[in-house]
C-alpha cells in the first residue's frame, strides 16, 4: 500500500469527481491520502472530505501564502480544531520568500504558533518552505530548543543541507513529483541519501504532477509514479519503497488508523 501524505482534495479541481478520484488511487495500491488545510475558514471543507471517506484524514492549519490573513490566529484554536477524530497533524505552515504573498513576519509569527500547537498537540507539524531555508532551520531549531516536536518538510525542494538537518532535528522528509522531474538534478541526489526510515511521498494535488503527467491536473493515483522513481533512484524495488514509505507515514501521523 502506497499513502498519499499531502494533497488538497478540497481545492476546486476535485469537487465534481471525489468518489472517482478515491476509486483511481485504490487501483493503484494508493490506500490512503491526507488532505491539507491551508485556511481556517476553508477548514470545514476540508474536515467534510475526511468524515466522508474512511481512507482520508487530515490536517488544521494556514499556509504561509494566507497568514497575513490570520494575524489574529492563536494557538488555542489550533487546538480547538485538532481534537476532531480525522485531524491528524498541524499545517501546513512555513515560510515562502519566494511569492512572499504574506510579509514575512506574519509568515514568521503564524509558523510559531503551529510549532507550539504541535508540541503541545503531540501532532506532526506539516512545513512548506521556499526560498527560506535558514530562516526555516532557524525557526524550527528554536522551537525544538523550547520542546521536541514531531514534523515532515513537505514537498521538498530545496538543498541538501536542509533536508539533512531537518532530519537531524528528528524531522521526516516527504518527496514529490518534483523529483521525476528531469531538471531536479540536486533533488535527486538528495533522494538517493536520505535515510529511508525518514522518506514519505506525496502529490500535493492538484500541482506538480509527476512525470510521464507532467502538465496534467495531479491527483492521489499519480504518488505511484513518484514512488515508482524514487524506488529507481534508490536502486530498490517499488513494493521495498512503499512498505518503508507507509510504515513511515503512520510512524509519524500515529493518530491515523491503519487499515
């Protein structure tokens, strides 16, 4: 079995095809999905596709891009909201300096208030970083010196050094369709590295569809492709990445059920 570890199910793209969509990733060993909140007020949204499937939990939190819109957002009601039986982690959250769509301190200030919500929670913290990788390491290596947390750096682009002290810091390390990508020469070079006991896949559907559906709206299914190459890229077979990769995801995210 495959896990999707981050998608967006409840972004527009899947409105009129959910139970189609779910049906596609069964057929390819994908026995699972966690889809993200990137805004509190679409959270409900997002909480109503996992009470509708039993293979889908997910997660409470603001992505970077909104969090000039949260300035009011405390950690009380990060924990509010992550009580519910299907919320399994806290995010996504983070920095991005690359659109920088929020300033960055309130980046900054609403990515603390995740990091103390997932201490105190015990839930993984789901991280977006782009473009700011020492302020991430610092931020996160803060809040690690206040009380160890559990996390995953989603979606990974950025460098080496990144991805190995996260890792020191006890953090996981999910792997996207970006990697299938033929100009990601670094991020394969660092797939090929990491310890497989840290590595999670994902799609973050509906973006970044995996080749050979590059261009293409991404969904759940498509994780088999990267699984597929990662596999290759580590010289293992693809039933060896996905036991490790599952086993990983419910190591982390231990409030989820496995079937």
């Amino acid at each position: 079995m495959l896990v999707d570890s981050h998608c967006h199910l409840d972004f527009k793209d899947f409105e009129d095809e959910l139970d189609e969509i779910v049906e596609r990733a069964a057929a390819r060993d994908v026995g699972m999905m966690l889809t993200i909140s990137t805004h509190l007020a679409k959270f409900p949204g997002v909480l109503a596709i996992a009470e509708r499937f039993d293979n889908i939990y997910c997660s409470v939190g603001v992505h970077p891009h909104e969090a000039e819109h949260h300035i009011d957002l405390t950690v009380d009601k990060l924990l509010e909201l992550s009580r519910h039986p299907k919320v399994i982690g806290i995010g996504e959250t983070g920095l991005d300096y690359f659109y920088e769509h929020s300033p960055r301190e309130a980046q900054i200030s609403c990515f603390r208030a995740h990091i103390t919500a997932a201490r105190e929670t015990g839930l993984p913290l789901i991280v977006h970083t782009r473009d700011a990788d020492d302020d991430t390491l610092r931020i996160l290596g803060e809040g690690m010196e206040q009380g160890a947390f559990l996390g995953v750096i989603h979606c990974f682009s950025s460098t080496r050094e990144l991805a190995l002290k996260s890792v020191e810091m006890g953090l996981y390390i999910s792997i996207s369709g970006i990697a299938t990508f033929k100009n990601a020469l670094d991020i394969k070079e660092t797939v090929k590295v990491l310890p497989l006991e840290r590595l999670l896949v994902e799609t973050d559907a509906p973006f970044l569809a995996p080749i050979p559906n590059r261009g293409k709206r991404n969904e759940p299914s498509f994780v088999a492709d990267t699984a597929g190459h990662v596999a290759e890229l580590r010289e293992m077979s693809v039933s060896t990445l996905a036991e490790a990769t599952t086993n990983n995801f419910f190591e982390l995210f231990s409030k989820a059920e496995r079937p």
